[in-house]
C-alpha cells in the first residue's frame, strides 16, 4: 500500500510531503555537485579532498531516499527504498568513521589559515610600504632627474660658452700637461688638439718663462692668492702673443686637486694700441695728464714735466690740485665731480680765465681740454693743457695795435669826411657858378638866332645851334651832378616801404617818354623793404628811364620788373629788350660820365647809373648788369635787410600812345 493511504489521499497533506521532499532532495543535489565542482577546480590544492568526497557522496544518498518518499507516495517500492536508505546509511557511517581523526588536522589546518591570514596582513602592510617607498623613490628619482637634466643643461651651456669663446681655455692635468681646449685656443695658437694633448704646457711660453705657469700652478696647490699674468706666449709658426693670463684649480667633490684651468686672451693690439696711445700721449707738444675717478694722477708727458717743473714720479699719484693755484684749490674737487656726472668732451671753464701752478710757485694762464676715459676701474679723465702766456701777451699787443688802427682810422675818417664835404660843396658852388655863364651862353644864342636868324649864314645858323645844344647839355650835366651831391650828403631814412608804389610813381614821371610808343610792361608783386623810399624811387626811376631810352629802336618794347632768390639773398631785377651792351665793358657801366653809346645813338651824361650805385651802396647794397648788344639788358641790385616775399601772378599792362 502506498504513501499517499498513509496520507488519506488529502491533497494538502500530499503536496506538503512532495513539496518538502522534493525541495530537500534538490537542495542535496546541488550541494552534492557543489562539492564535486570544488575538488574538481582545486585538485591538490586542497588537504584530504577525499572528505569532501564522503559528503558528496553522502549528501547525494539522503537526497535519493527523499526522492524515494516522493515515489513511494504512489508506489510502494518499499524493498526498492529500503536499498537506498542501506546505502546511505553505509555513506553517513563511513563518514562519521572517518571524520573525527580529520578534527585535529582541520584545526591545524584552522590554525595555518589564521596565521595565514596574519602573514597575508602583514604581506599586505609591507607590499603597502613597498608601494610608499617606490613611490617615494620614483620622486627621488624623478628630483634627481630633474636635477641631472639640469646639471646637464647647465654642462652643456658651459660647453657651448667654452666653444663659443674668444678666450682660450685650456684644461691642464695635475703635472701641468695639456688636456683639452677649445677652438679659440686653436686659432690663437694654431696648434690641433691632437698636436699638443699629453705636452706640457710650458710649450706655449717662451724659454725664458718656461717654469712660468708650473709654478703658479704649484702656489695654487699650497693654497696661495696670485692674481692673473700678463706675459708673451710662443705660436705653432714661431710668432709672438701678448696674453693676460689667468689660472685656477679644478677640485672634486672632496677637495683632491685634478688638474687647473687656464683661460688666455689675447691683448697683443690692446698692447699695442696702450703703446701707441703712450707714444702719442708723450710726444704730444701739449702738456697731458690723466686723473682717476679720485682726482689722483696716474699718467703724464714729458711736456707735463717741461710746463710744470716737476719730476714724473713727483706727480704720479698725487691730487690734481698740487697743479692748481691756492686760490681755485677749493673749488677744484667739486668741479671735477660735476664733469664726471656728465663727462664729454669738452673745454674746462668756458668763458672763465684757467691757472696753472708751477712747482717754483708761478702761476701761468692755461687752457684745458678735457676727455672722458672708460677704463675697467672706472671714468678717468684726461686732460690737454696748453701754456697761452704768449697768446696772452700777443692778444694785449693785438688789442694795443688794433685801438692805435682804430685811432687813425677814426682820424683818417674825419679827415675823409672832411675832404668829402669840401668836395661837395666844391661840386655844389662849381655848379652854382658854372649856371650864370650857361644861362648867358644860352640866352645870347637864342637872342642870336631869333633876332639876326634870317641874316645869319647857314653855317653861322648851325654854329648857335650846336652851342645851345652844347649849353643845354652842360645844364642837364651840372643838374646830375648837383643831384649826385645831393644824394652823397643825405643821410638814409629806413623804414617799411612797399615797392610796387614807388615804381608806379615812377612811371608817372616818365609818362611823356612813353607817348607814342607801343611798351608791354610785366611788373610782379615785389611786396616791400626796409629802406629809403625818396632814394629808391630815384633808382627805379634811374633804371626805368634806362630801359625806355635803350628800346626806343623796337616797335614793340617789353620791360619787365621783378624778383628772385640768390644765395638765399632777394635779387631785384629791371629787363628790358633794347639794344645791350658788350659785357667786356660792364667795368665802367657805373663809373661817372662813362658811356657805352655815343651821344648820336642815345643822349645821357653818364651820372644816371652811378648815382643808382651811390644810392644803393648808401643801402649796404650792390648792383650789376648783364646784357647782350642788340638783344636786351637785365640790371640786377640788392637791398639788404628786406625779406625774401613770395612774388604773386606779374601784373601785365601795356602803354599805348
């Protein structure tokens, strides 16, 4: 009889049973293939595996009665079931048999696990100090690359200084043998490096001074100062070298020496230059002394000696002012500091009288000039003086000479005044007087012809008319001439004067010259001068009458007045078209009665120009002439102390009869 009989067949009843059985059988199950899973995946890795073989057996065996009970609700296997709880119980027996001895082991083994535990504890402390220190030394190493990166920026900008130098520099061993330099020392001594490494360097000193760097070399080592050398090196060709020297130790880190640098530049032009500049600085014919920064001689000439009266070692290193009269010493210091706040080339004590001071006590005027020297210690000033006793005693002779010529100049003025006045008024009464008997000559022969006319003979007739013609011409000469004088006693009233009036009232006075005549006047803008108009009128009258008198052969006469710049001097200019002149004879163009036309060509006296060139000398001005014969004439004169003004359109007019 089945399970389910047991159970009355209560459907509640029956799936409770089934349900539980059938949980608990699959719980075994899966706990049996657990178990199985985990020997299988941790061969040998786990101690007496086995065990966990008994249980899975075990297990497996209570979970196939548990399905048994399911079965046996329906079918009574019960013999079938029965087998199955045998063969568990022989599981469950065989385990309980074998478990115990396993107890002390698995404690042990409990045992090795928490020691385990506190191993891996510690390993995990120390693996995390490990991390700490790792990190803290990739930061060392990270800072020393850094440093290293550094260092080796610094080396190789030092390397580049080394090769990129003009100085040679040199690395010697301790025994002062040539270990390496760089490519200025090449070309300074025009050895190779492969030529001179492992030689000593007293190869590059003269025999003489063979010793001379091993030895420095030496007093380094005992620890003494030497300061850098000047002394003459010897090239690869046998030439000689100037060289300043300077020589260091090279230590490490712990202070052993491991060989010295030395560094050498060559100062052979400088030498020279410092010679030359010596030679010159004493064979100077001035007196030269070179002062430093502290106003302390450090150089003079031979000169310097002559002027002063002082031995060369009396003076070096002694104040300036030992030079300097008593009475300036004070001031002299403050003086000297001024020029060296803003040192330039210069005279000392411009506009004031200089001093020197002999060794004797006498004093002697000087004059000084002063030059800025740069020097390596500083501003240095050298200094040029010159003894002027005798240019002082010859310019008091000058001033004597020039007040005695300044005498008999002012004399011989007067005396020139005085002569002048009394040949103007010579000049004046000559011409007064000479008026009267003009007049009656004039006068008789008008009577003459008027009354004895039709009686007289032709050549009687021409007779008269030339003396009138004769008497006329006297007239106008003596009026030039009184004119002249006129002109020789007036004195200049300057003043602003527009000059384009002036011409237009010139041209007023000469109107009835131009009736009949076709004239093309181009008179520009001159604007005005400082001068006297009266007798700058006259010149444009002077000049203008000339040009209408010397164009009276043209149809058409063109006259131009104007202006324009000379050697930044304003020029005034008459031209005209008439009929010129040979210039060979401009010389006596402006000289008294010179003509340069006979009286039958054109009329004149031969004033007219020279008293244009009174008139403008009187103005501090000159005049000249260009001409051409048969093509015209320009006349040319100055007023100085007028502007140059900017000439506007010219003015064009044209006179017609």
């Amino acid at each position: 009889m089945s399970h389910g009989h047991c159970y009355l067949w209560d459907p509640s009843l029956v799936r409770l049973h089934v349900g539980s059985d059938l949980a608990i059988g699959l719980a075994y199950v899966a706990i049996s293939l657990t178990l199985a899973y985990l020997v299988w995946r941790a061969q040998g890795e786990i101690p007496f595996s086995w065990i966990f073989v008994a249980f899975g057996v075990f297990i497996i065996a209570c979970g196939t009665t548990h399905f048994m009970e399911i079965w046996t609700v329906w079918t009574p296997v019960y013999w079938f079931s029965a087998a199955i709880k045998v063969v568990t119980a022989a599981a469950s027996v065989a385990t309980a048999i074998i478990l115990p001895p396993l107890v002390p082991r698995s404690l042990a083994l409990i045992r090795s696990a928490k020691l385990s535990e506190r191993r891996k504890a510690e390993l995990e402390a120390n693996q995390e100090e490990i991390r700490r220190l790792n990190a803290e030394l990739e930061g060392r190493v990270r800072a020393r690359t850094a440093e290293l990166a550094e260092a080796n920026q610094r080396l190789a900008l030092m390397a580049a200084i080394v090769e990129q130098s003009s100085d040679a520099i040199v690395s010697l061993n301790p025994d002062g043998c040539l270990e390496s330099w760089n490519p200025a020392a090449e070309r300074m001594y025009g050895y190779r490096m492969e030529e001179v490494r492992g030689r000593s360097v007293s190869i590059l000193a003269l025999a003489s001074r063979a010793k001379e760097i091993p030895q420095r070399m030496a007093r380094l080592k005992r620890g003494e100062r030497i300061d850098p050398l000047e002394t003459t090196h010897v090239c690869k060709t046998g030439g000689l070298i100037e060289v300043y020297v300077t020589l260091s130790l090279i230590k490490d880190s712990a202070g052993e020496t491991l060989g010295a640098s030395l560094i050498a530049r060559n100062i052979t032009t400088h030498k020279r230059s410092a010679e030359m500049f010596q030679l010159a600085v004493e064979a100077a014919p001035n007196a030269m002394i070179m002062v430093d920064g502290e106003g302390k001689i450090v150089l003079v000439n031979a000169e310097t000696e002559r002027l002063f009266g002082y031995l060369r070692d009396e003076l070096m290193g002694r104040e300036m002012e030992i030079l300097v009269p008593p009475q300036y010493r004070d001031k002299h210091p403050e003086r000297r500091a001024g020029f060296l706040l803003a040192p330039q080339a210069r005279a000392m004590g411009k506009g004031r009288e200089l001093y020197g001071l002999r060794k004797d006590g006498r004093e002697f005027p000087v004059e000084i000039g002063l030059n800025p020297i740069r020097t390596e210690h500083g501003t240095w000033v050298l200094g040029a003086i010159v003894d002027i006793t005798e240019r002082k005693r010859a310019d008091q002779e000058i001033k004597r000479l020039n007040q005695d010529l300044e005498q008999r100049v002012m004399e011989r003025t007067r005396e020139l005044s005085a002569a002048n006045d009394e040949l103007e008024a010579f000049s004046y009464s000559v011409s007064h007087d000479l008026r009267a008997p003009l007049r009656q000559i004039a006068g008789f022969s008008r009577i003459l012809e008027e009354e004895y006319g039709p009686e007289l003979k032709p050549e009687a007739s021409s007779y008269l008319q030339r003396v009138q013609s004769g008497a006329n011409h006297m007239g106008t000469l003596i009026d030039d001439l009184l004119n002249l004088a006129r002109i020789g006693r007036r004195s200049v009233l300057r003043g602003p004067v527009a000059l384009n009036p002036l011409i237009e009232a010139a041209l007023e006075m000469l109107s009835e010259e131009c009736l009949g005549r076709r004239i093309e006047w181009r008179i520009e803008e001159l604007g005005s001068a400082e001068c006297d108009s009266g007798l700058v009128k006259q010149v444009f009258i002077n000049l203008l009458a000339n040009a209408l008198k010397y164009t009276r052969g043209r149809d058409c006469a063109r006259i131009q007045v104007g202006q324009m710049t000379l050697d930044s001097e304003r020029v005034i200019f008459i031209r005209d078209n008439g009929a010129g002149f040979d210039m060979k004879y401009a010389g006596k163009l402006f000289g008294v009665f010179q003509r340069l036309h006979t009286a039958q060509e054109f009329e004149g006296t031969g004033v007219g120009l020279a008293t244009v060139q009174r008139i403008l000398h009187k103005h501090g001005g000159r005049i000249w002439a260009e001409a051409e014969p048969g093509q015209g004439a320009t006349f040319f004169f100055t007023l100085p102390g007028s502007s140059v003004s900017i000439p506007g359109a010219p003015g064009e007019g044209r006179l017609e009869p």
